[in-house]
C-alpha cells in the first residue's frame, strides 16, 4: 500500500492578545481594542474591528487622541494571561486531533494525514475552543505546512463566506486561493 498523502492543520488564533483581553471584558465584545507593548510603547495587537484605524506598531503617545476619536480601548499587555489562555486552546486542540506541534504561543500546527472529513473536524476544533476558551481561531487545511498557512490566511480573510475553516487538499480550490492571494501578505 502506497503512504497515505501528508495533511497539515495549522489553526491560528484571530488578534490572540485582543481576543484574551476580550474573554474577560465581554462588555467590550463590540468596542474595537488594542493591546500595547511594555511600558505601553506602542500597538502588538489589535482586534479586527481596530485594524481598519490602527497600524501594528504605532506608538501610543502618538495615537491617543485617535484612539478616543474613534473610541478604541487600549490594554496594557498581561503576558500571564495570554500563556495562561494559550495552554487552554492548545490542550484542546491536543485532545481533538491525534499530533499537535506548538509553533507559537497562538497557532498550532495538526498532522491530519489519514484524517476523513477534514472539513467537519476543522469545524469542529473551531467551534469547541471558541466554547470552551471564547477565544476564535481560523483552520487552514492543506498537503504541506506552508499551504495550511496559505489556507489558514485565507480562512481569516474570507471569514465570513469561509465560516473561519479553509481546506485547499483539493487541487481546485487550492488554484482558486493561490490565485486569489497576494503572497506577501501571508509571510507579512
Ligand atoms: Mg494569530
């Protein structure tokens, strides 16, 4: 019998730090935020509904007034919460697939290889960390770790029509992400 083809999983958190934040603050659930670096310096994070105001990097004393105006919420980064909340989903993550290898401290990457219904179990990771955690992820699926990232890009871009799970094993719809993405934008 021929070896089985290779299917990875990388399932990435959205805007981690923004999203840890946002578990305990469910007050601001619809309120854009950002997280700053020590010291409060400058922006490391910022939830999706923040992007469209703030650039990652930007420092704080120089966006206050532009964070008021457009009533963004900024945190002081907690390092402890986000290892604690990061070992949540990772746990989680382990006990749903059968090997886990921890890239960062929010995205994982799955070996599914020999895996049916990849689609259901992409859904299926999504929709218990969110339950179980709060914290949303996107699952990008594809023959090669690289890909998986591609997939997992486009699974965030396209949120909405994607459902936040992407799987490019099917050469089709690989073209159709492969045409329809500017590659510098997913190393970025
Ligand atoms: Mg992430």
């Amino acid at each position: 019998m021929s070896k089985p083809t290779p299917v990875f999983g990388l399932i990435d958190c959205n805007s981690f730090y923004a999203s840890c934040e946002r578990v305990f603050r469910p007050d601001l659930a619809k309120v854009p935020i950002v997280v700053l670096s020590n010291n409060d310096g400058c922006v490391i994070a910022r939830s999706y509904d923040a992007k469209p105001f703030v650039k990652m990097g930007e420092p704080y004393f120089q966006i206050k007034e532009k964070l008021r105006h457009h009533g963004i919420v900024a945190f002081s980064s907690n390092y402890a919460l986000y290892g604690d909340m990061s070992e949540r989903v990772m746990t989680l993550i382990e006990s749903m697939v059968p090997a886990v290898e921890v890239y960062s401290i929010d995205e994982a990457f799955a070996d599914l290889t020999g895996i049916e219904g990849l689609d259901a179990l992409g859904r299926q990771i999504r929709s218990r960390v969110l339950r179980c955690t709060g914290i949303p992820v996107g699952v990008g699926i594809a023959p090669t770790k690289t890909l998986a990232k591609l997939a997992n890009h486009t699974a965030k871009r396209l949120q909405a029509q994607t459902g936040g799970v992407v799987n490019i094993c099917d050469q089709v719809k690989r073209d159709w992400v492969l045409r329809n993405t500017d590659v510098a934008e997913v190393w970025g």
